[in-house]
C-alpha cells in the first residue's frame, strides 16, 4: 500500500522523535511492502521563524492532501512572549480544530522492566493498561469570549451536548472493545458543564449496558490514579482535565517520552503525536525517547490505514527493546543499557526488519 503522511516535526525534541518514527514506519514499510511518502510542513515555532505563522495555509493544504499527520511538538521560550494569536501552540489547537480531532486517544501501559523508574510501588504500576478519551475541540481551549487586560481575565467553559455525546460515545465503543469499563470524570459538584456531561454519560450508558460505568470527580480521580491506577480502563473527559491527567498518568510507566496519541476526526482522519512537548531542557542533545513517537507511529498504521500486523510488528519491537534492558538517560535505577535516540530507534528497526510477527 502507498500512503501519504504530513509531517509536521514542529519545535525542541519534535524533530528528533519524528525522524525516530519515520525510520521505524521506513522499516515497517520495506518488511511489508507498503511505501510511505513523508511531506513536511512547517508548525509552531519553527513555522513562525520560517513563514511568520505558527501554522501556514500551506501546511493546512499539505495535511488535507494526506492520508494521515505525524506530529512531533511544538512550542518553547523563544516564543512564549508572542502575542496569543501566534504563539506556536494556537498552531496545534487551530490544527485539531480546523480538522475536528475531537477525540484524542492517550494509551497508558507499564511496561515491566520499566517499573523500577516509577516512583510509584511495582505491585501498584503494575498490569496499568488504560486509555484517555480526551474530548480535544471544545471546553477551556476554544469557548469565547477568552481575554484578559490589567484588571482581569476571562476563560470560558463552554460544551454543545453534541460535542460531549460524540466522545463519550466513542469510549463506551473502546470500553466494549476492551474491559467494559467508562470512569468518565467531571467536576459535576461545580461546574455546569460537568453536569451536562454526567446527563449525557447516563445517556450513552442506556445504549451499552454490558458495559459498567462511574461517575468520578476529577480531584480524587488525580488521587486515584497513582493509588490505584490498575483499576481504570476507559477514562473519558473534558479538554483540559484530560490534558492534566494523562501527563501525571505517564509516571505509571516512569516517563512521559512513552506515552503516544491519536487525535481522530469522526470519519476516522487522524493526527498521531507523542503526548509530550518540545523538551526544552533537552533539545538538540539526541537523549529523548522516541518511542512516544514510535507507538503514535503504531496508532496511525492500526487506525489510519488499517495495518494491525504491521501495528503489532511495532508495539512488539518496542517490547523487546525494553525487555533486552534498552532505554533512555530518563530512566532511573532500571539498570541496562542507556542509549540514545538514535542508537534506540535503530534497536526497534532492527527488531522489525529480523523478527517474526503474527497477525
Ligand atoms: P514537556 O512535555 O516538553 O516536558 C516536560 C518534562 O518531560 C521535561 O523535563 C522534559 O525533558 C521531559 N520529557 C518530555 N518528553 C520527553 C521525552 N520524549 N524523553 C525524555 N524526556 C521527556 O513539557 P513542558 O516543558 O511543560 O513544555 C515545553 C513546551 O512544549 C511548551 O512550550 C509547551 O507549550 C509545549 N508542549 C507542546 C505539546 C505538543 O506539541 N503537543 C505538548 C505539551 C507541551
Ligand atoms: C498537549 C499539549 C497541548 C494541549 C498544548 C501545547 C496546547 O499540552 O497536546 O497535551 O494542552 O492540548
Ligand atoms: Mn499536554
């Protein structure tokens, strides 16, 4: 198969993990036959330094003509000072809204040899295996009016039932899929807009009833989640609130680096990125881990194109990597080897190109 992916490497380490997830999709392609035709696109800050736009007409019209978008990160101190309307990150949000990526997918898994980096318990980490359903074009991010002047500042919370219907859902649709369970958290004893998304969870629930559900606050859900992480398995929930939890959920499995997305239209378009940001304090050094990155790059060849061998192929490699004891400088106390992106990335290239896979 021939497919055509928009590459918007963006700012800091974004470049790094996306040229991480290009050599592995390459080695995906020679093993598989299939040809993917990478077209680069400027965003974010770089797109600002080149072209004056976080997000140039012409990275918009490059991502329309592709089957998918591969993205790094975007973002960094150069250009937190820019006025809102062109900081790199209105690049990202005008990006997931002008193509309706409402639902953005955060998988969490801990992986064993990495346990001993978590600074949670091993017997607490252990087994994690759930997902962020992450409405992504609505709430804090988008409601207007948004300002503020020297006396005061606005931010609006704003939800269409629709908007909530549809990723919610999309989560009880995974939750089947998957251990048949929704925890959808809110802040119901607060906000409005919390109490409109608990009617429509009782709502959507009716429709699949071999499904279990709960209501959760999302100040104790915060607790919950390093207490006992292993009981969650469909996590579904506003914008920002999704934003907050998936980062802290990263430390299950000892580093935000590992942790992929997939940000999907309804037709099933999609954007694949690593949760994580530019990095900053690490740009430029070749010590991120890409494997973020590369799993994005597993999300997109299941969800995209309809490649699970070749999904799987990937997912396998990066187990492998890490139970051969390979990582990177961010792990601690794990023993094995420290390696770099690079050295990293080709390991799991090595994997794909020599191992057996089953379907
Ligand atoms: P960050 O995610 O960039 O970094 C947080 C911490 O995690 C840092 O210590 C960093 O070194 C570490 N880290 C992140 N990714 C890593 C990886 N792959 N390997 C090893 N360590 C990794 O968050 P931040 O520092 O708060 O934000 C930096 C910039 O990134 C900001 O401008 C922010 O707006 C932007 N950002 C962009 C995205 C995105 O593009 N989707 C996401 C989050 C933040
Ligand atoms: C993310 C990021 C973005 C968000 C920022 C950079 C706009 O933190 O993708 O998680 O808040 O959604
Ligand atoms: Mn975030």
């Amino acid at each position: 198969m021939k497919k055509r992916v928009a590459v918007l490497a963006g700012d800091g380490i974004g470049k790094e993990v996306t040229n991480a997830a290009m050599a592995v999709l390459d080695a995906v392609g020679r093993r598989f036959q299939h040809e993917f035709e990478w077209v680069h696109g400027l965003l974010g800050g770089d797109a600002l330094d080149q072209a004056g736009h976080p997000i140039p007409e012409e990275t918009v019209k490059k991502c329309e003509e592709s089957d998918a978008i591969l993205l790094g990160a975007i973002g960094g101190p150069k250009w937190d000072h820019y006025p809102k309307e062109l900081r790199p990150e209105k690049g990202l949000l005008q990006l997931r809204k002008h193509f309706e990526l409402s639902v953005n997918l955060r998988p969490v898994q801990a992986y064993k040899t990495l346990l001993a980096s978590s600074p949670l318990k091993e017997e607490v980490a252990e087994g994690v295996d759930l997902v962020f359903v992450r409405e992504l074009t609505g709430g804090l991010y988008f409601g207007e009016p948004s300002y503020h002047n020297d006396e005061e500042a606005v931010d609006t919370l704003h939800y269409k039932r629709e908007e909530i219907e549809r990723v919610v859902r999309f989560a009880f649709e995974m939750a089947k899929q998957r251990r048949k369970k929704v925890s959808s958290v809110d802040k119901a004893n607060v906000l409005e807009s919390s109490r409109l998304w608990r009617e429509v969870v009782e709502e959507v629930a009716a429709d699949f009833p071999d499904v279990e559900y709960e209501h959760m606050l999302v100040d104790s859900t915060a607790m919950k989640l390093i207490t006992s992480p292993a009981s969650f398995d469909v996590i579904v929930t506003e914008n920002m609130f999704g934003d907050i939890l998936s980062d802290e959920a990263s430390v299950i499995c000892g580093s935000l680096g590992m942790l992929p997305s997939a940000s999907l239209r309804a037709d099933g378009f999609g954007l694949y990125e690593p949760v994580h940001g530019s990095a900053p304090d690490i740009a430029g050094q070749n010590i991120a881990n890409p494997l973020g990155a590369i799993l994005s790059g597993a999300m997109m060849l299941r969800t995209a194109f309809g490649m699970s061998k070749e999904a799987n192929a990937v997912e396998a490699a990066v187990r492998t990597v890490l139970e051969e004891g390979y990582s990177t400088a961010e792990f601690k106390g794990i023993g094995g080897t420290v390696l770099s992106t690079t050295e990293l990335t080709e390991k799991v290239v090595d994997h794909i190109e020599n191992e057996q896979v089953s379907d």
